[in-house]
C-alpha cells in the first residue's frame, strides 16, 4: 500500500510512504511526531513490493516527503 500523510510535519507537507499495515505504521508514525496520521489515504495499491517502492519514489519525485532513499532490488 502507498499511502500519504496530508500536512504531516504541520507546514504543509505530504508524506508517501509504503506499509502492508496500514494502521500498524501510521502509530509508529505518530509516535515520532508526525501530525495528522489519522488523515492518512491510501495512494495507491500494488501486490508487487517493487512496483509500491517505485511509485513511492515516482510521488518523492513530485514533492511529497519520505525517508527512504534508494531500493535493493534483491
């Protein structure tokens, strides 16, 4: 599942994100912080891990936040 955190940081900011637990990632989330967990959506969802990875990278690309960088493919 991609998802997003609408205004996350409180600023204006959108975060994407990858998780096949939704609910379990969105309290790790706000337990570091992050606003507006409860707003979250789902973006987009895809049954290949790569695929999710890659159209996560594709929103960074468009200006939402996240903190990963590069993916392994193996």
């Amino acid at each position: 599942i991609v998802y997003c955190i609408p205004n996350y940081d409180g600023k204006g900011g959108n975060y994407a994100g990858v998780t096949n637990q939704p609910n379990k990632r969105m309290l790790a989330h706000a337990l570091k912080g992050k606003l507006n967990t409860q707003d979250f959506f789902i973006l987009d969802v895809k049954t290949d891990r790569l695929e999710a990875y890659a159209s996560e990278t594709a929103l960074h690309g468009e200006g939402y936040h996240g903190a990963r960088g590069n993916y392994k493919t193996n």
